[in-house]
C-alpha cells in the first residue's frame, strides 16, 4: 500500500475512532492490517478497538504481531497491561509495567 493512502487510512481511523464510529475505525484498521499485518500503528489502533469490544486476548496477538514503531512504545505497554489486566493476568501485567519502565527509565531507579 502507497505510503500516502496508509497515512489516510490512519487519519480515516483516527476521525472514525473520535467521533465514536468504532465500528467503521474496525474495519478499516482490519483493511490496514491485511495489506500489511506488521504495520505497528495500525496494529495500535486495533488492539485498542479491541479492548473496547472486550477482545483483550485478540489485542494482544495483534500487538505482538506487529513491528511497533519506538514513538509507541509507552502505548504499546499500557495497551497490553490494559488486555492482560483484562485477562485477569495480574502478574502478567505487573511485569509488562515493569519491563517498560526499566526500558525507560533504567532498572536502578526507584517507582513510587
């Protein structure tokens, strides 16, 4: 898919996604993610959708199929802790927090 059509699409989620048409943002983010099933931010987008509709399981393969671009790292880890807690994955979550913040801020310092 053309670089400029991706950029569309996203912007078409994005609009469809603030405006409450979640279904419609579904759908194209689907669209999205089967021309390119790596694509990070369209991945993003759907993992959230998914949350919404109570897909946590869904959400997480979907993140860990993608290559999420660095600029979405901090969301990435707060969406799959959201799908973990959802889960009931308590631990799971806990972890996944911490594995994020030692990434971003170093394993020495103190989180209060």
């Amino acid at each position: 898919m053309p670089e400029d059509e991706r950029q569309f699409l996203l912007t078409a989620v994005w609009l469809f996604m603030r405006h409450g048409r979640r279904d419609r943002a579904l759908a194209v983010c689907e669209a999205i993610r089967e021309a390119d099933s790596s694509d990070g931010t369209a991945a993003m987008a759907l993992a959230d959708l998914l949350l919404a509709r109570g897909e946590a399981k869904k959400a997480i393969e979907v993140l860990r199929e993608a290559d999420i671009p660095p600029e979405l790292y901090r969301a990435e880890a707060v969406l799959e802790t959201r799908a973990l807690r959802t889960l009931g994955r308590k631990r799971e979550a806990d972890a996944r927090w911490r594995r994020h913040l030692e990434s971003a801020k170093g394993s020495g310092r103190k989180w209060v």
